[in-house]
C-alpha cells in the first residue's frame, strides 16, 4: 500500500463551492501531509495504537481539519474553511 490523501465523506462535501485558489493550496497542503506521516509512520499498515488526534493546517484564504490513519495509509481531508 502507499500512503494518500483523500476528501472523507468526498470532494464535493468537503470543498463544494470554494475558491479553486484555495481548492490548489489544500490539496498542496495534504501532500505535504502524506510525506509527513509516510515518514513518521513507516510501516503503516502494520500500525496498531490508538489513531493519532486530528489536526488542522492553515493555508492562504482558509484552513483545513484533517486525520491520519496510519492502517489505512491515508490521510483524511474532512472539512475546508475559506475565509
């Protein structure tokens, strides 16, 4: 398996009508997060404590909440907000 990002429940819940300027950024932002966790947690699928706590992470016009999965080698874009 390798390690991704995706919108959780999906794209249109969770960025549905935000500035494509922003869209860019928070998709930026989520690969920078794969590396992060791909690094952290190396062998991910084999991962077995407690999920680690969401986090959020400021980009330019807004934030996003997110959630690492380690057992699914994901990362998980659950909301954007645009200011």
């Amino acid at each position: 398996m390798t390690w991704r990002w995706e919108y959780d429940p999906d794209e249109e819940h969770v960025v549905g009508g935000a500035p494509p300027a922003l869209v860019a950024e928070v998709e930026k932002k989520a690969d920078e997060l794969v590396r992060a966790a791909s690094a952290f947690y190396l062998d991910g699928t084999g991962y077995r404590e407690q999920d680690p706590k969401g986090g959020v992470a400021h980009v330019p016009g807004g934030f996003l909440n997110y959630q690492v999965i380690p057992r699914h080698e994901c990362v998980y874009v659950l909301q954007v907000t645009y200011l």
